[in-house]
C-alpha cells in the first residue's frame, strides 16, 4: 500500500512539472527537451562506458527503452528530423509504461533490481515520458507518421534480436526477450501446460497492444498540442498587462 501511494505521490509531481513546462514558450520548453536528452546520453553513456572497459557486453542497450534513451537524446540533440515521430512515441510509451506499473509492481522491481538501480529507473523514464509530452507541442504528427514509425520499430526488433544471437545474456532479466520468444507467457502461466497454438494469439495480442498505444499517442499529440496553442493568446494577453503594468 505504501508503494502505491509514493507511485502516485510521484506520478502527480511529474505531471505538476509537465503542466508548468506546457505553458512555457516553444523556445524555453525546447531548451528542457534538450536538457533532458543532454542528461540521459551523458549518464548512458558513462554506464554502458564502465562496463565495456571491463570487458562486459552483455550491459549493451537492447531494451526498448535502453535504445529510446540513446536515439531520443541523439535526435533532439542533433535535430534529426526523420527520427523524431518514432523517439518520441518511443519515449512516450516507455515513460508511461515504467509510471503507470511502477506503483503496484515497485516492490517487485526493488526486490529484483534493488533500490538504487529501480530510483534510477524511475527517474530516467520519468524523463522520458516528460520529453516526449513536451516535444509534442512542438509538432502536429500527422497519422502518415505511423509508417515510420512502424519501420523504426521493426528496425529495433531486429537489432535487438542481432544482439541476442551476438551476446551471451544468459542470466540477464531482459524484458523484450521474454516478450518477443513467449517466455512471459511461463511467467503468467507456470502452473499451466501452455500448448504451441497459443503463441499466434499471443503475438496478435502483442502487436493489437502496440498499435493501439500509437493511437493513443496520436490522439495525446493532438491534446497536448491544442492545450498548448490554446493558452498562447492568454500567456500573451497576460505579457501585455504586465509590461503595461511595468511602463
């Protein structure tokens, strides 16, 4: 009970923040967007960077949101336009994932991760999630950007599969391996005998999900993006008063 009440202490802090940054100017909410994919790159690339000195590969971002924090940054950094439709759905979907599941299965994390690993999780998801939502009022994607984003994340699929065969992660509690070969399915199940035929609805049921959080990313977009364009003639009107109040 606990844990559910910091998750959602938490998830109202994170909102508070984002609704602040929602009514700043398109410059200064850029300029966090940009901090934030400065933060991430910086701290991803000192952690993957300790452990390849040492040798040890299989610490190699092949999560979904492991790879959204190196590509989010590097487009928002580098203005890579192409790219920015799949980060930031990316981004959205696994900052919202982490936020929503993390005050009923927190416990689980620390207990699997440890605290330090899973506050850390927390906060760089976090960060994430309140990229994407700001650099959603930047730009209007259009339902045309749906097949980018599609061949992103077939592109992902597939380099993470590349690095599976390359590595050796055996013992390693990587998520988007148990999702793509069915093993959550034993996760769920195990006192169950799960039969070979399951696994066609399984994964109709995988990509259902994933489509439909690309719909709901869209129509975010265009919540945020309205609420945005919305408040301009009232932050305007109030800059008006106050430099009049001020001559």
């Amino acid at each position: 009970m606990q844990m559910i009440i910091y998750g959602f202490l938490w998830i109202i802090f994170i909102h508070i923040i984002l609704n602040k940054s929602l009514r700043l100017t398109l410059k200064k909410s850029m300029l966090i967007v940009q901090l934030i994919s400065l933060t991430l790159i910086t701290y991803k690339s000192f952690e993957y960077g300790f452990f390849w000195i040492q040798g040890d590969f299989t610490k190699m971002p092949v999560e979904y949101s492991a790879i959204t924090y190196i590509l989010f940054s590097i487009t928002f950094i580098f203005n890579i336009k192409f790219l920015k439709p799949f980060v930031t759905f990316a981004a959205f979907l696994s900052g919202i994932g982490y936020l929503v599941t993390f005050p009923f299965l927190g416990g689980a994390f620390i207990e699997g991760n440890g605290l330090t690993t899973t506050l850390l999780a927390l906060f760089n998801h976090s960060l994430l999630y309140l990229g994407s939502m700001i650099a959603m009022k930047h730009k209007f994607y259009s339902i045309e950007s749906r097949k980018s984003i599609l061949i992103c994340t077939l592109l992902v699929v597939a380099y993470s599969i590349t690095m599976q065969y390359l590595i050796n992660f055996d013992g390693k509690y990587l998520f988007i391996y148990m999702v793509l070969d069915g093993r959550i399915l034993y996760q769920l199940f195990n006192q169950m005998d799960i039969d070979g035929f399951i696994f066609l609805p399984y994964n109709l049921l995988i990509i259902s999900i994933y489509l439909g959080m690309i719909s709901i990313f869209y129509k975010v977009n265009i919540k945020v993006y309205e609420f945005y364009h919305k408040i301009v003639p009232e932050l305007r009107t109030r800059e008006v008063i106050k430099h009049e109040h001020t001559v």
